[in-house]
C-alpha cells in the first residue's frame, strides 16, 4: 500500500482537550475516525501523534492527503465519493 485510503472526502469536526496527546490516523483503515485504532499495521504506516495547542473544535484530515496533518487544509476537494474507501493518488 503505497497511499493511505481515502477515509472521507470532508473533514471530521472533533472536540480536542488542551494538553491531550491523541493519535491521528495517517493510513485510512482505522474504524475510529480520524484517530488510529491499530489497523495500520503491516501497510508501512504509522500514526501521528499530536498534542492539542487548546480547548475546542478541530477539524481533521479524513482524506490522508492534508499537507498540514492532522488537521484539514482543503485538499479533500479534489476527492469525489467514488474515491472514498480506495486508495488516493500519490
């Protein structure tokens, strides 16, 4: 697997807690959105970990592709639904 899968083509609106370490799905398996739930293992992917600057909403990457992870920075718009569950472009 050379491309993480494709989550969703829209964002994920979380609640983060200031402080708090979390672990950001980087390879699109996980059942637990955008957050790492293991699957990743044997894919050459690995988690990212992140520690939330504050209290509040965020929105994280359900594309895999962001240049800013974990958090959105647009480029799930270049994904339509039918991309959704496969493998994006490199």
């Amino acid at each position: 697997m050379s491309n993480p899968i494709i989550a969703d083509n829209k964002p994920k609106k979380v609640t983060l807690e200031k402080d708090k370490k979390y672990m950001f799905c980087a390879c699109g398996r996980s059942n637990n959105q955008p957050f790492c739930d293991g699957s990743h293992a044997g894919t050459g992917f690995s988690p990212k970990s992140f520690v939330a600057k504050e209290d509040g909403h965020a929105f994280l990457c359900q594309c895999k592709h962001t240049d800013d992870a974990p958090y959105c920075d647009g480029t799930h718009s270049q994904f339509d639904k039918d991309q959704v569950g496969t493998e994006g472009p490199g």
